[in-house]
C-alpha cells in the first residue's frame, strides 16, 4: 500500500485534472475500506489514463465473464472491477481479504452478463454461418436516457416479414424519470407509463420470442445493457446470439465512425417513409428492411474475406 500512496503523492500536483480525479478515487477507496472489503468500479478510460500517465497497470489478469466467478473463488484479496465490453478484469490489493465477501460486494455485475455469443465483426459472423432472416428476430428499445442507470420504456420486436412478435411500453424497473432529450427524441412521458407492466413482469413473452433465434439490434452494446438493467439478467439465455448490424455494416462498408440507422437505410435505398422514427417498432421494421437489403451484400463480403484468407496460404 505504501508504494501506491508514494505514487499517488508524486502526480497528486499534476495539471490533469482527470487523473488527479481517478488518484483520489482509488486514494479514498483504500483508505475508507482498509478494514472492509468492497469492490471499487474504474471504468476502462480511467484504468488506460493511469498507466499512460503513471506507468501504475493495475491490471492482474483478464477473464471472460463467464468465468467470473470461478475466477473470483479461486483468488484471495480486495479485488478491483473494471468494466469493458465482454470482458471483467478484477485486480486485488490486500491478500488477507475474504473473497466470499467480495462476491457479495460484485453479485449485482455477475447477474447482468450477457451469456450467448455476441457478433459485432465479419470474423465472427463467419463462424455463424446459419444466420439467414428468417433465423432472426429484430429488437428495438427506447429508454428513460442514455446513462448506466437508465431503463427500457418501449420494446419491440419482429420477424424477418416484419411481423410484431411483441411491442408494449413498459414502465422503468425502478422508478427513473425520462430525461428530456429522450423525451423530446421518443415521445413518451411518464403519464404514459402509468399501470404499464415492467420487462421483468412480461420477460418470459420477450424471451418466447428469442428462444432458437438471433437477436438483432443496430446499436447491441446500448440496447443488450439496457434490457439486460431492466430485466432479472437471463432475458437473453435461450437465443443463439446477438448481432449488431452497426458494427458489421461499418465494417464492410469501411466507414471509420458508427452509421445512424436512418443513414444505413438511405444508403441502401431503403423506403421507411411509412414508419415513425425514433418509437421502437417503427425502428426494429426499419432495421429488419435493412438486414434484408444489405445480407446479400454480407455474404459477398464474407467471400472475400474467406478467399483472401486462403491466398494466405
């Protein structure tokens, strides 16, 4: 510990006020917990922005999150969560500390993990070559905001001829008021959601309708973290993977940044005049219209990636 204080003196001085921020962060933790054991979320910035500037890497080892807690009983120690994408990496300081205490302290992380394959690359959508429309559904959410807390208010989903195979405003798990801007980008007010059920009240429709499919969304690390927050966390365990057309479509078009839906749609010529922007089911048609139209262009891209593949060799 009393090499991190020293550390932590050196650069307290520094004219970063971010890294002074995440100095005092981790400081305080230690100090206000050194007879308890809890855990301490750092983001992924804040872990990169101390070794950058420090050369501190507080970085122990990386695991799956399915291997979360396998790995937690196997260590003894305070451990640290830091949260990217798929993948937690939990750090320890003091050896003496009980791990079962700190599972308690990180039970609410463990329960919200994604447990199904997530494709957001060509590579990957490559080793799922059964992927055709008609084994997707695709899903669309509006929400409360755009932060960690924020819940899903509107849900939807349909099958690959657009059918809704469910569609409901719902009312936030715990009680959140919808921030202006998504009010003013959705529409939807708190009034609207009185006696609305919650995703965790009608989870078991959601997941009906994804068992034995593909889930498809546009933005999946936005929309899968959301319902994953609303939901008891399992809404997700009997389809066969999530997709996001966002990522993949970049990819193959080789665009440097993320292509808003209504863009992607344009860009292919894509009729969504009858559809309402920005409501949940009005979006989940338009990205279904999308898949439809761009999975020829996909697979011609897979091809070229498997040939290039073999030129390789």
């Amino acid at each position: 510990m009393e090499a991190y204080y020293r550390l932590f003196a050196t650069y307290e001085g520094s004219k970063d006020g971010n890294l002074v921020r995440v100095l005092h962060k981790i400081k305080a933790h230690l100090y206000q917990n050194s007879h308890e054991p809890s855990a301490l979320v750092i983001s992924w910035g804040e872990y990169k922005l101390l070794f950058e500037k420090t050369g501190i890497d507080l970085r122990k080892e990386m695991v799956k999150k399915s291997e979360v807690k396998e790995f937690i009983d196997r260590q003894q120690g305070r451990h640290i969560v830091l949260g990217y994408k798929k993948y937690v990496t939990y750090l320890y300081f003091d050896e003496q500390v009980a791990s079962k205490k700190v599972i308690k302290a990180t039970k609410p992380r463990e329960a919200k993990l994604l447990t199904v394959p997530l494709i957001e690359s060509l590579e990957a959508f490559s080793e799922h070559i059964e992927i055709t429309p008609s084994k997707c559904v695709f899903i669309d959410t509006e929400t409360t905001g755009l932060f960690k807390a924020d819940h899903v208010i509107e849900l939807s989903v349909v099958d690959d001829v657009e059918d809704t195979l469910f569609d409901s405003l719902l009312k936030p798990k715990r009680k959140r008021k919808i921030h202006p801007k998504a009010m003013a980008a959705h529409g939807i007010s708190e009034d609207r959601l009185a006696g609305k059920p919650r995703l965790i009240d009608v989870q078991q429709d959601v997941e009906v309708q994804l068992k034995d499919k593909y889930a498809v969304f546009y933005n999946a690390n936005f929309d899968v973290a959301k319902m994953l927050h609303s939901s008891d966390g399992r809404i997700f365990d009997n389809c066969l993977g999530v997709v996001c057309l966002m990522k993949i479509y970049s990819e193959v078009n080789e665009h440097r940044k993320w292509i808003k839906l209504v863009s992607a749609c344009d860009a292919q010529n894509i009729d969504y005049s009858d559809l309402p922007n920005h409501r949940a089911c009005g979006d989940a048609r338009k990205l279904a219209r999308l898949f439809k139209v761009f999975y020829p262009k996909l697979m011609v891209a897979l091809d070229n990636k498997n040939n290039q593949t073999l030129e390789l060799f």
